[in-house]
C-alpha cells in the first residue's frame, strides 16, 4: 500500500474492519470510504502481451492490500474514453506470475474495492479449430474447469454460497467487445468454449485432441477462476481471447517457432489495445441501470443461517456481503 493515500489509510484494516463500522468519525468516514469504492467504474485485466493500456490520462498508480492478499500488481488508475477505469496486469509486469500463482480472489476483490461493477479481461489462448486463426478475437460464452490448484471462490471459514453460474459470461461486456472489434477492423468472434488448464505446461497430443472432441473454442490458463470470482462479486465479467497460435492438435504445429508466436502476440496486443478502448467507450453509462443477473447474483446464494456465520468471516467478507447481512 502507498503511505501516505488519505485515499486509502481508512479502509485496509481488515484486522480492525472500519468496513460499517459507526464512530465519531462514521459520517465522514462513510463518505471517505465511498469516494474509494468510486474510484473507478470499469477494470481492465491485461494478459500475455498486454501490461499497460496505452491512452489512459491522469495516471496514478495504487498498491491495495485485500483480505485475501495482495493483487498481482499494482492498479494503474485514469481514465480513458472519458471513463474511469482500474487496469491490472495478470502476470505482473515483467510477466512474473505463472498462471496458478496468481492471486485471483486479492485481483477481483480489488477490483471491486474500486468500485469497479465491469471487467473487460484480455488474454493469450491457443486454438482449438482451424476456423480461429492467430491474430482473430474470441469472446467466448462457456468455461471447461480443467485446473486443480486454485482457489475459485470467495466462500468458506463457516459460510456457504452458490451462486447461478450457468451464464457464466456478461452478455452486455461481450456484445461491448464484440462491437468494439468490428469497429477498429480485427476479427472478433462471439461465442464459443474456452478449456481453462493448470499449466503451466502446455496440453499433450491426447488432451488437445480430446478438447476438440468436446466442441471446445480456445484453450488457456487464467480466465475461469476470474469469472467465477466477478460473478460472487457481483462484476459483469467478459474475456477477450487472443488466438497466437494452433495447439499442438495443428499438423503444422512443430513448424511455428517462438520467433512467429511472439510476433503474433505483439499484434494481438496491439490490436487489443484499440479494441479495448472501443469497448469501455460503447459500454454502458454508470447511470444505467445493470440488466443483467450479475449485480445481484448472490442475492439468492447465500444458504448459510446469518445467525451461524463466523463474526470473523463476516467482517472478512463484508464488503461483498454487507447488502445481504
């Protein structure tokens, strides 16, 4: 966290949690609080390729500290197109994170201490069907769960919710990116399965031809755990995939060099770039109202008796759960 952020000082205790909690101070406080949780109105994650988000105006930079840990890197804030918005490198700038050592539950968290309600998500995936070509955008509507070691849910320590996930993409982010992609001439396709794998090392012959067996769009390692958490978060979530390359399924596979994937992955960052841009500027106003199921998607979800919920739990999750308890 950066000293000195009268921004921040008041709301990062979580051992003490200021989160609700009335004092001499509660009214001006509550407002403090509030202008943070207002900080921004749309996130932005950056996968492969993708660390900065060139355009963005009256950059500062903030290092959040959540009940889950620390992000995966410090949010850059500005705005762009007009719009605030909260951008976060995946990876880590440098790309020092392997896909299950990031910290997905302290990333969309912060997010959502940001104030943040959307998440336009880009990452780096390979293809599964000749129809998606390196350099092409798929905004896939579907998930396969093929990871084994992550964390997936904010929930646990004494309280249980499921939450509808069924619809696991935001229909009104997808169409954003959808637009956004035939707006700036890349192709862009919506719809499709994407297989999320553990990695770090890639699919073997058998398990890429068994992903095609399935039906499944693109394959990659981070997005799934991201959707899951916005969707307990109560986020509208949409990931944009980049195609570099054929997985090994491709009878051409063993001629592509790193040289060819890289250079592919410099061009779809750069094509994400202006997509992204289109996409917060088509983006819902913060004074529409959310159509979709996700702002109150843990309205139903919760089973637990309030009464047998941990106090400690409740205070850790507080800021997800305070309109329900």
């Amino acid at each position: 966290m950066q000293r000195g952020s009268p921004r921040l000082d008041d709301i990062l205790y979580f051992g003490n949690s200021r989160f609700g909690r009335e004092n001499a101070r509660g009214r001006r406080e509550r407002k403090r609080e509030q202008g943070i949780l207002q900080t921004a109105e749309i996130g932005i994650i950056g996968g492969s390729g993708l660390y900065a988000m060139p355009g963005l105006t009256g950059v500062h930079e903030e290092r959040l500290e959540t009940p889950f840990g620390a992000p995966s890197d410090n949010f850059v804030l500005g705005e762009l197109e007009g719009r605030k918005v909260a951008f976060l490198a995946r990876h880590g700038r440098g790309h020092r994170l392997l896909p299950s050592e990031i910290n997905f539950r302290a990333n969309i968290y912060a997010m959502k201490m940001l104030g943040v309600t959307r998440i336009l998500s880009v990452s780096a995936v390979g293809s599964l069907k000749e129809e998606h070509k390196p350099t092409d955008f798929v905004m896939p509507d579907q998930f396969i769960d093929r990871t084994f070691a992550r964390a997936g849910t904010f929930f646990g320590d004494g309280i249980v919710a499921h939450v509808a996930f069924g619809d696991p993409v935001c229909a009104t982010v997808a169409s954003a990116f959808e637009r956004a992609c035939a707006e700036v001439g890349v192709v862009g396709k919506h719809g499709g399965t994407y297989v999320c794998m553990e990695g770090p090392q890639f699919s073997t012959r058998a398990e890429s031809n068994l992903y095609r067996s399935w039906g499944a769009d693109v394959i990659g390692m981070t997005n799934l755990q991201e959707a899951k958490l916005a969707r307990e978060a109560e986020i509208c979530y949409a990931t944009m995939a980049m195609v570099t390359d054929y997985d090994c399924w491709h009878d051409g596979h063993d001629a592509v060099t790193v040289d060819q994937v890289v250079a592919v992955l410099h061009k779809n960052a750069e094509n994400a770039a202006k997509v992204v841009r289109a996409a917060v500027a088509a983006m819902p106003s913060m004074s529409t109202a959310r159509s979709c199921g996700c702002a109150s998607a843990l309205q139903y979800a919760i089973l637990t008796d309030r009464k047998a919920i941990p106090a400690a739990t409740r205070e850790k999750l507080a800021l997800l759960l305070g309109k329900y308890l």
